[in-house]
C-alpha cells in the first residue's frame, strides 16, 4: 500500500498545462463538498480547481472531515451539487457509508459523487458502485489536474441534467395536478383564479396576480376587458372592468399582451398570453424579481396544458348560461323555470299560482311566413307579458311556444291572460293576431317539487286543449288520476297488442238495389278476457296520442288483406273490406308504400282495399293526405271519407280529395225522420251523386230509416237491421247464409 503522506503531489504529477485564460464572468455557483480526513488533500484539491468555471458557474468548496460531518453538511445543505469523497477514512468503509446514507437515508439522488483513495489496493464494494450511482472511483495517484477536472465537468453536467429532468418531472406533475384541480372549477371566475394560484405556485410565489379577457360572464365574446380571475391584493376585483384595478401599469401590459399574443417577461412582473383566436386571456403575475429559464420552460408548458382547459370552461360558462337562460328570449327556460316554481312553493305558496301559456297554431307561423317571423313572434310575446306581468310575476320560456308564469292569483287570472292576446303582435312586417290557451295550477293544490308541479300544470293545459266551451283550465288532483288511468290503460294496450290479443270484426255492407253483400267495414275490437271488451272511442284516441296506432294500423292492413284472401278462397270473391285510417298513419312517411307493399305481398286486388278517412283527418294536414291518397288512388286502392258532415267539410278540399265512397253518419241516418236530419241525409246524398260517387248510410237499424234512404238515391246501406260487428268465423257463417 501507498501511505497517505507520499501522494500528496498527486495533483502536480508531469502534465505541462497551458495557463488558463482569463476568468469569465459567471451565472451562477455550483457547491462542491471536499470529504477527507487529510487536511492537505483539502488544500491541494481547492488551489488544482479554483480557476475552474463549469458551464458559466464558478465553483464554491465546502469541507468535511469525516463521514459523520459530511452527512450532516449535506443534510443542512441540499443544493450541493458535487461531492469529492475519500473512501478510507476514520474507518475502512466509512466513505462507502456516507455514499449509502446520502442515497437513502438523505434521499439526494441528483447530488454527484466522485470517489477518491489513497490506497490503490483497496477498492469499494462492487454492489455500491452498482446500487448507488457513483459518477467516478479514482485512486488519488491517477488523478492528474486534467483528469480531475474531467471528472469534475463530467460529474456537473450530469448533475445538471439530472436536476433539469427532476424539476421538469416535477413541474410537470404541478402541471397535472393543476390542471386536474382547475378542470374541476367549472365556473370561469374560479377557474381563472386557479390559474393565477398555479402558475405562481410553479415558479414559487405567493399568488398576487390576475387573469383578464375580452369575455363576459356568460362566455361570450366582449369588446371590454374583464378580470375573470384574481389573488392576493387584486382578488377583490374579479368581475369587474380592467380599469376598476387604477393601476396602468397592468392596464397596459394586459392590453398589450392580448393586443400582440405574446408573452412579456420583465424584472418585476410576467405577462403571459394564453388562449386561441376565439378565446384569448392574458395572466399578470407580480413577481418582483425575473423568471428564470427553467421556469418560463414550465410555464409554457403549464400553458399549452391549461389552454384547453381555459376554452373548456368558457364554452362550459356558455352551455351552463344555456342550461338556465333561453337564448331567444333572454327570460328563464324549462330547468330554470322548474327551479323557480319549486322555491316559490316553498316560501311563497299562498295566494299563488302557476301558469301555462300554449300559443294556438304557432307551427302555422313557421310554416307560412318562416322562423325568422316566429322568433320575433316569440320575443313580441315576450316583451307583451313582460309589459303586463313583469312587475308581479316570473316569466320564463318552457317549450317552444309554451311560456311559463308564476305570480299572484289575483294578477295571473284568465281574463288579464286573454287581455294579452287581445291586440296583434308584430312580427317583422306583419301584424299577427294569435290566440292561446292557459293552463293553471294554484300552488297551493300541488307538490312542493320544481318538476311536479310544471307537470301538473301541464295536466291542466292539455286538458283546456280539449275543451271547446274554454280556453283554460285549472288544476285539479283527480285530473292526475285521470291521466294515471290512461297511461295504465296504454300501457295494457301495448302489453295486449304484442301479444296478439287485439281482435279484427266485421260489419257488412249491403247493396240497396239487391240487397246483396258488396264488402265489409274492418273494425278493431280490445278484448279483456273477461267477455267484455274496451270501447274503440276510449283506446283509439289513446293509440292515436301515444303513436301506437301506427304499428296497430299496419297491423290491421295486414289483416284485412288476408281476410280478402281467405274469402276469395271460400268462393267470396269481389267483396272489399273498409279500413280506418288516422292521422298519424297519414304523417308516417312509409304509410303510402307499406299500403302497396301489402296489397302485392297477399296478391290481391287493389279495388278490394277500401281507406276510410274522417272530415277531422283531412282537415288536420290536408296537403299530407290529399297527397298520398292520390298516390294510393293511382294504384288502384278505393278511399271513402267517413262521418260525412260531422266535421263541417271544405267542400274546397272535398273537390281535391280522390274519393270514391261518402258514408252518411249515423246521426244524421237517427234523425232522418226529423227535418233537419232528413233535409241534411238527402244533401249529402244528392251532394255525392253530383260528384259521381257512391254514398252508404250507417247506422241503419229500421225499414223507415232503409227505405227513407233508399228514396234518396242511396246505393249502399250499413247497421244493425242487417248485421252487427262480427269476428271472423261468423262473418263467413254469414255470407254462407247470405249467399243461400
């Protein structure tokens, strides 16, 4: 072994080195800790490096002289960068125990360590090189000046890679963090808020700052600038205008930065720009002091994160404005609205009420003189309700032509409501005269939730619907067990179509001259298993309502071309069969092929299938049906108009309906021995020869109704004198026993 004291020249060994040139001005310090019980290795190892400057830092010696000290200097001093470690010390190993406390004990892996020996026999372990990342092992006698300051170089650099990665790491997960943190601020002020904390949180400031933008509460764009979010001092002015801060310093950074789009970086304060073309906002941070590289680095990373999450929540604030706020007319919409009504309930019941307001036929607005027309509909409404009751009471926008009011019963009374609808409203060029119908409920009568109690007084406006005496109703709780035994009555209605209990009866048609069986009407019968059955006046309007009626309807199409079939089988051939069709069929855009598809899949005659249709159906979309009757005519298909009279026909409509039938309604066949009934019989009657179509009067149920008719020119005859409704089996009975 080499004794300590012979290697002291160890750093003076034959190396001419040029002289060094002149020392540069530096950026910064790098602390490097000298660990040796040899005072001289301190002394020598400080005079071979004290010129040395490493990537602009000079360089700062510390000293320790056992392993003890060593790692109690590094623990008071974690910014230490590198250390020059001798092995053997007050022990065999005890260098090797510093290098395993700094590691785990100390938990420093950025800091380098560089071990030295004077003993070129004794080497560490080799599972501390391994586990503990040591930069370089050297006996003193190698370490020439030259290859010390390799080493030395080489170690820093890796120290400053290591530590730029560290921070980079750990800026980065600030960076996530803030960015989860913030995207759980749905609120733009809050929001804007965190951003001012965050970013001054990565660079290590306190927050005192604020984020501003050219935004409004609602997210949509400004011509003024807002401070959107603040801390420290400035927290107290978020939501106001910028220049509600008097300070003009930050007034004119802020315009600038969102004038340029750029970052403006200076000794005493940051301005970073953040944002896109549609949402840009610019974040002032007072830092006193300048932002280093590293840090501008993170913020601009921090920055492209969070940009996103900026947009986001501007267009969150937007769809949240619209969540509450209708756009059209600025009032509160359904959710708002609902909310309004239950807060009322809750403090205010008494002597309130809530209000519906349907305007009648607005879809005929839209249609005829278009959406724009219709919006300024809507907003004249508004500002006509806002004008009565915008003192008294709460207006909101429900649907899209239903309005909502909740306020004193004494103001929100029918008759005020009506007064609105008395003069027209103008609508661009127009002066439109609408009319509408109320719904109402007194708080009083109803639950204490938002949504109850708007369905309850929607239960009241679909009932005023209906009425023809009023165009208003009020609440009732017996209204909502009604509409509890429709909806149970629909859903067994369903239940019993799927499965296949829904009958299809028949009810001959007798030719008056022969008094022979010319065809049938198809009728839908509900059957309860108990021998009685639903009437068709109480489910049909159900199916009709729930569009049930729709897959019913194909369902007894289907039905009546087999039945034609099955007949033409038993010999009965030339015997049509008479469906009932209703609106929502007609406004299925398939209904008119389905029918054609039909009548081809069973291979029947066309002329056998006869559509009826009431006055109500053509006069509810005329332009619907009167089109696709003249699609289904031109196949062949017969169409007969049912209850002739009964819904005061256009005979302008009448003329452009395809018709080959006209069917007398029972009401007027049971009054035929009146005057008024015979007078109106024998006009519809004479009304139909002159059109060259065939008539059939239903209802009959006597000879003197038969043959009062039969005089009339009447060609075929319906009722109960010749046959009641009957299934299918005993309608072939029947036509055995007719055909006899």
């Amino acid at each position: 072994m080499v004794s300590k004291e012979t290697d002291e020249d160890f750093l003076f060994l034959a190396e001419d080195e040029p002289v060094g040139p002149a020392k540069e001005n530096t950026l910064g310090e790098w602390h490097l800790l000298i660990v040796d019980d040899d005072e001289e290795i301190h002394t020598v190892t400080k005079l071979a490096l004290n010129d040395l400057t490493v990537m602009g830092k000079q360089l700062v010696f510390h000293h320790a002289y056992s392993g003890k000290e060593a790692v109690e200097f590094l623990r008071q001093n974690p910014q230490t960068a590198l250390v020059l470690l001798d092995v053997v010390m007050e022990s065999d190993d005890a260098g090797l125990k510093v290098v395993q406390q700094i590691r785990d004990e100390l938990g420093m892996d950025e800091l380098r360590i560089v071990l030295r020996t004077g003993q070129p026999g004794y080497a560490p372990e080799e599972s501390v090189i391994k586990e503990y990342d040591i930069n370089d092992y050297k006996t003193k006698t190698e370490l020439t000046r030259s290859k010390l300051v390799t080493s030395i170089i080489a170690s820093l650099r890796s120290y400053q890679q290591i530590r730029t990665i560290n921070q980079s790491r750990r800026g980065l997960q600030k960076i996530i963090n803030a960015g989860a943190n913030l995207l759980e601020q749905h609120s733009l002020h809050e929001f804007s808020e965190g951003v001012v904390t965050q970013i001054s949180s990565l660079i290590g400031l306190h927050a005192e700052g604020v984020l501003c933008a050219q935004i409004e509460d609602d997210g949509s764009a400004s011509e003024n600038i807002y401070v959107l979010g603040a801390a420290g001092h400035y927290a107290p002015f978020i939501k106001c205008q910028l220049e509600r801060l008097d300070n003009q310093r930050i007034v004119s950074q802020i315009t600038q930065c969102l004038h340029t789009r750029e970052h403006q970086f200076t000794d005493l304060d940051t301005v970073l720009y953040l944002g896109n073309d549609t949402h840009s906002a610019a974040v002032y941070i007072e830092t006193n002091r300048p932002i280093e590289a590293l840090d501008r680095q993170l913020i601009e990373v921090f920055l492209s994160n969070i940009s996103i999450g900026y947009e986001n929540v501007t267009l969150f604030q937007q769809l949240k404005h619209a969540a509450y706020i209708d756009p059209l007319t600025k009032t509160p919409n359904r959710n708002e609205f609902i909310q309004i009504l239950q807060d009322t309930r809750r403090y205010e019941a008494d002597h309130n009420v809530a209000v519906l307001i349907d305007i009648d036929h607005f879809s005929d607005v839209n249609d005829g003189l278009g959406q724009d027309v219709g919006n300024e509909l809507l907003i004249a409404v508004t500002m006509r309700l806002i004008e009565h009751f915008g003192i008294s009471a709460q207006l909101g926008r429900i649907g899209a032509d239903v309005f909502g009011l909740v306020g004193p019963e004494s103001e929100l009374t029918p008759e005020r409501l009506q007064a609105v609808f008395e003069e027209p409203f103008h609508a661009s060029e127009h002066a439109l005269q609408v009319n509408a119908t109320f719904g109402l409920c007194r708080l009083t009568d109803t639950a204490e939730q938002g949504l109850t109690i708007l369905k309850h007084v929607y239960i009241a406006l679909n009932k005023a619907k209906k009425q023809l005496s009023q165009n208003y109703q009020y609440y009732k709780a017996d209204m909502e067990d009604e509409m509890s035994e429709r909806l149970a009555m629909l859903r067994m209605l369903r239940q019993d179509f799927s499965h296949d209990r829904l009958e299809l009866w028949y009810q001959p048609q007798i030719s008056l001259a022969d008094k022979r069986v010319v065809g049938m009407e198809a009728l839908l019968r509900w059957p309860l298993g108990n021998g009685q059955f639903v009437s068709p006046a109480v489910f049909i309007p159900l199916a009709e309502y729930s569009g049930l009626i729709v897959e019913i309807g194909s369902w007894v199409l289907e039905q009546a071309c087999l039945q034609i079939k099955k007949l033409e089988k038993q010999g009965f051939s030339g015997l049509r069969v008479a469906v009932n069709v209703s609106m929502p069929q007609f406004r299925n855009h398939g209904f008119v092929q389905s029918v054609i598809d039909c009548v081809r899949q069973h291979q029947i005659s066309p002329q056998l299938l006869e559509l009826e249709i009431t006055e109500s159906v053509v006069m509810d979309e005329p332009k619907i049906v009167i089109e696709a009757l003249h699609k289904l005519k031109s196949f062949g298909i017969k169409v007969a108009i049912d209850d002739f009279g009964i819904g005061f026909s256009s005979l302008s409509y009448l003329q452009q309906l395809p018709l080959d039938r006209i069917k007398v309604d029972r009401a007027f066949i049971r009054d035929i021995d009146k005057a008024a009934g015979e007078v109106i019989a024998e006009t519809i009657i004479n009304l139909g020869k002159r059109l060259h179509l065939s008539t059939i009067a239903e209802g009959v149920e006597n000879e003197a109704q038969e043959l009062a008719v039969k005089a009339m020119g009447c060609d075929e005859v319906q009722g109960f004198m010749y046959a009641k409704p009957m299934p299918q089996a005993e309608l072939l009975k029947y036509l055995q026993q007719a055909s006899a």
